[in-house]
C-alpha cells in the first residue's frame, strides 16, 4: 500500500523553518535582543508573503552557543557573535579539507 499526500496516515513533512515566537521560546532570548541580532545581520531569516519571519532550526544551535559563550567568557553579544561566526568558518574550513583530502 502506498500513502498518498492527503492520506490520513501520512505525517507531516517536518520543517526547517520556525517561527518567531518559537525561536525566542527555544532560546529563552528577549525579543529585543533577538531583534539587535536581526538588525546586526547575525541571523537571516526567511520572510513570509504574511511579512512574518520564519528561522532555520540551525539558528536555534547557533544562538544557543552564542548564549553559551558570551555567559562563560563574559563577554558582550556583539563579541560573540563574532566569535561564533568564526567557529562556523573553521567547520566549514574543516569539512572541505576532509573531503579534498578523500578526494586525493
């Protein structure tokens, strides 16, 4: 047997995308804050034709340990931001230099 989109037994499609309300939940950051974080351009959401923002699940990681940094080093948002954006760098860095060395 197989399921069909509007079958009952079919489950949802999971999504990428949250909302606003549910990012700020996650991350237990003040919505004026995330707005900064917006304003900086640290975060890039997507915008619905509603004008809503809709935010990638990974931008809950990346905020988390944004959060995470800026607690433990004492250090301001706006340092951390930059901190994290490096560290995202290097990964990726690091990740094509593994596959260019499988390549070889």
């Amino acid at each position: 047997m197989t399921l069909k989109k509007n079958d009952p037994g079919t489950l949802p499609i999971p999504s990428e995308f949250i909302a606003w309300t549910r990012l700020v939940e996650l991350t237990c950051v003040e919505p004026a804050t995330m707005a900064e974080l917006l304003d900086m351009g640290w975060i890039d959401p997507v915008r619905t034709q509603a004008d809503e923002y809709l935010f990638r699940t990974r931008d809950v990681l990346r905020i988390q340990k944004l959060q995470r940094l800026c607690r433990d080093l004492e250090i301001s948002f706006a340092a951390g931001c930059i901190i994290v954006d490096l560290i995202d760098r290097v990964e990726r860095l690091e990740q094509e230099l593994f596959e260019l060395r499988r390549l070889l």
